[in-house]
C-alpha cells in the first residue's frame, strides 16, 4: 500500500527511477480498486458492461490514475536504462506489448545510471 501512496504523491513525475516493486504493487492495487469499482458499477448502479455500457465509477477512477500510472511506467523504464518515450513501443502490435512487460519485469540497472541513483541502494543505505 506504501508504493501505491507514493506512487499518487509523486502525481505528475516523471523524473527519477522506480523499483520493480513499486511499480508492479501499484499495478496490482490499481487492478484490485478496478475490479471492486466494476462490480460496484454493475451491481450498485446497474451497469451492463456486456452491453457496452461503461461503469461511471471505473472511468472516473481510470481517469484519476493515469498521469500517476504514467508517471510510474516512465519512471519503471528509467530504472531500466530506457528513456520513458520507450513505452510507445506498445503500439508495435502484440509483440510492442510483449517486449514491454518483458521490460518492465527486468530489474534495475544496478547503481546510478542518467535518470539517478538506483532506488534500491537508497532504499538500504537508508536503514542503516
């Protein structure tokens, strides 16, 4: 739940790295907060997502989160090595998608690369 904070904190940033963790936490929070708002939309409000109708809830939530998945997406391929616009790799049908969560399952490029320090090291020096 941390990394899902931090990630709504850090709103609009693009800069910087993220860790595997955070990014892949956040993705899984934001698909759980996305199954219940669904299933509040079609139960509570009647919405009939097989008839091509669209759940209010889930849309307005989609749309509160997607400069921060952005954001932590970019940051994710920072911590990679890649540039952020690399993401746009997903409009290479089915294998742009592939090779994008190829990518974002690799870990980190171990100390400081050019968008920063690695977050892991940051994350242990600070224990101490």
């Amino acid at each position: 739940m941390n990394y899902y904070l931090k990630v709504l904190r850090q709103y609009v940033d693009f800069k910087g790295r993220a860790r595997r963790a955070e990014y892949w936490n956040f993705v899984l929070i934001n698909v759980i907060i996305s199954i219940a708002l669904t299933l509040i939309d079609i139960y509570a409000l009647g919405i009939d997502p097989f008839a091509g109708e669209s759940g209010i809830l889930s849309n307005l939530y989609s749309l509160a989160v997607f400069l921060p998945s952005l954001g932590v997406l970019v940051r994710r391929l920072h911590d990679i090595g890649k540039s952020g616009w690399f993401f746009l790799i997903v409009l290479i049908p089915l294998i742009g998608a592939i090779w994008l969560l190829i990518l974002l399952f690799r870990d980190g490029e171990q100390g400081e690369n050019k968008w920063g320090p690695n977050p892991k090291e940051d994350r242990w020096s600070t224990l101490e």
